[in-house]
C-alpha cells in the first residue's frame, strides 16, 4: 500500500485491522515506510503484529514532520490481508 500526498503532512500514526480467522496470523515484518525512508522503517516482529498482540488492529505509532508518502510493506511476500486502513495526519 502506497499513499502519496500533495503536500508535505505531520504523520502521527497509520492503522490496520487484522483479517479475522486463518489470516489473522499473517502479520509478521510487515513495515511502516515513510518517504522511502527504509533506514528508519517501523516492522512487525511477530506474526499476530506487535509482540503476538491479539487485538483485531495494528498500530503504528510514529509522529513524523515532512511527510509525503506513506507506505505499508508485506516483507515476507504474503498478500496484504486488510480488513480496514487508516492514516492519522495532521495538514502543515
């Protein structure tokens, strides 16, 4: 998933919720990227999301100034299994 903004955004934060069942474990190093910026990359470290969390979302909480793209990234080459995406953002 890629999103490209027009203008430069103050990111706070992009969320997710998990398909339910047999996807619901497929979230493992999946990535946060913004501007490209894989250096600095926020990613999943278990397959329910964050440290097995069983919650139906995942979160990824990263303030940012500058923004204008925003990618999420499936690492291990599954198909992207989103019920529901959001992007919080404030405009500069």
């Amino acid at each position: 998933m890629n999103a490209v903004f027009k203008v430069q955004i103050k990111f706070a934060m992009l969320s997710i919720r998990k398909r339910n069942g047999y996807f619901g474990s497929r979230y493992n190093n999946v990535c946060l990227v913004l501007n490209g910026d894989t250096e600095n990359q926020m990613k999943t470290n278990t397959p329910a999301g964050f440290d097995n969390d069983q919650s139906p979302f995942i979160t990824w909480y990263k303030p940012t100034l500058d923004v204008r793209t925003v990618e999420l990234v499936f690492r291990d080459n599954q198909v992207a299994q989103i019920a529901d995406l959001k992007i919080f953002f404030q405009s500069e």
